[in-house]
C-alpha cells in the first residue's frame, strides 16, 4: 500500500499501531487497543485493514516502501563509487533514524516463531533492497575501485548493526559524549555516526593504497 493510496484516516491509524506495536509488539497488541488509542471504531479498522497481519504489514510498507525507489534512483545517479557509496549510508541511517518504531517492529517479528507469513513479506523487501545494493559495489568493482572479495550482503548488517548498538546504548552515548537533547543526539547521529560508518565500510571496499 503506498502512501498515495491512504487516506488521512488511514494514516491516522498507521501511525497508532506503530507506536503500540513499538511498545508491546505485533502479539501483546490487539485490534481494540489500536481502535482505543486512536479514537477510531473497531469496524472502521476491520474495513480498512482486514486485519491485524494485514495492518502490519500496510504499516511496513507505507513506511519504507518508497526506499527501494530512492535506491534505483541512487544506482543511476552519475557518481564515483565511493560517493554513491556514502550517499546510501546516508539514505540508510537517515531512513532508519527517522523509523525507528517500524524498524523495531521488524526486528521483532523476523525472530517470532508464529510470523512465517510476515516473513517471507519483509524479506522480500529486504532481498529487493540487497539487489540494488550489490548492483552499486558490483560497479565500484568493475571499474577497479572496490575489492573483489567483498561479502557484499554483510555490508547492511555491519551499517545497521552500527547504527543499532548506538542506539540500544543511548543513555551511555549521552554521557559520553555530552548528548542530553535529543535534538543533539540526532545531529551526532546525522554527522558523526555517520561519518564513522562510511569510513568503516569504505576501509573494507577499497584497496589498501
């Protein structure tokens, strides 16, 4: 379901079930608790929405669906590797910062045991994702700038896995490093981390001088 074909109402629901879902995940959340939160009928929700999975992963997808678009676009784009490179880290870690509910989520159902169905949806975004991705390190090898035994599918782990365990430890990189606004903690985020991650991954796909 892409974002055009929503509705205020729809949205308004969406965005309920994000938070809920965040906060107690996709099974400690139901139907009712969603209509409660956002004032909204039950019926209402049914008819949108079929149901509870089908809510789901409407929320997925009106998130990040237009992800794979901005990454086509990045594949086009007239750069040298390593800037297109850096310029899909920065894709990366502004979307994820930006939807750190939906990511949480996801995180949260690809290790349930009852959401095999749920699944094979967010993995086929994520294979989507992958497939452009290996498109632009194929063309830094290409042209003699990227590594030849670069595992390219653990490129994405390794930003995300960054990304992640600054996160899980922002009480410790508040004190640390003086961030106790959140409007600071994003900006180190934006610049900083950022930063830090294209120098990591551009020491593992570029040749040693």
């Amino acid at each position: 379901m892409l974002t055009n074909e929503l509705n205020e109402k729809k949205i308004h629901i969406l965005k309920v079930a994000e938070k809920l879902f965040a906060e107690k995940g996709f099974e400690g959340t139901s139907i009712r608790s969603i209509s409660k939160e956002a004032k909204i009928n039950i019926a209402m929700i049914s008819y949108y929405f079929g149901s509870k999975e089908s809510l789901l992963e409407s929320l997925i997808l009106y998130k990040i669906s237009d992800l794979k678009q901005e990454l086509e676009n990045l594949s086009k784009e007239n750069l040298q590797p390593v800037d297109k490179v850096n310029k899909l880290i920065e894709l990366y870690i502004n979307r994820i910062n930006c939807n750190r509910g939906v990511f949480r989520i996801m995180h949260f159902e690809m290790t349930s045991k009852k959401s095999s169905d749920r699944k094979k949806v967010f993995t086929e975004i994520k294979m989507n994702n992958l497939e452009i991705i290996e498109r632009i390190i194929r063309e830094g090898q290409e042209k003699g700038v990227f590594r030849k035994d670069i595992v390219i599918p653990l490129l994405t782990p390794t930003i995300l896995g960054t990304y992640f365990n600054f996160f899980i430890n922002k009480e410790f990189y508040e004190e640390l490093l003086d961030l106790k606004t959140e409007k600071k903690f994003n900006a180190y985020i934006n610049n900083n981390l950022t930063k830090h991650i294209q120098q990591t991954i551009k020491a593992l796909l570029v040749y040693e001088n």
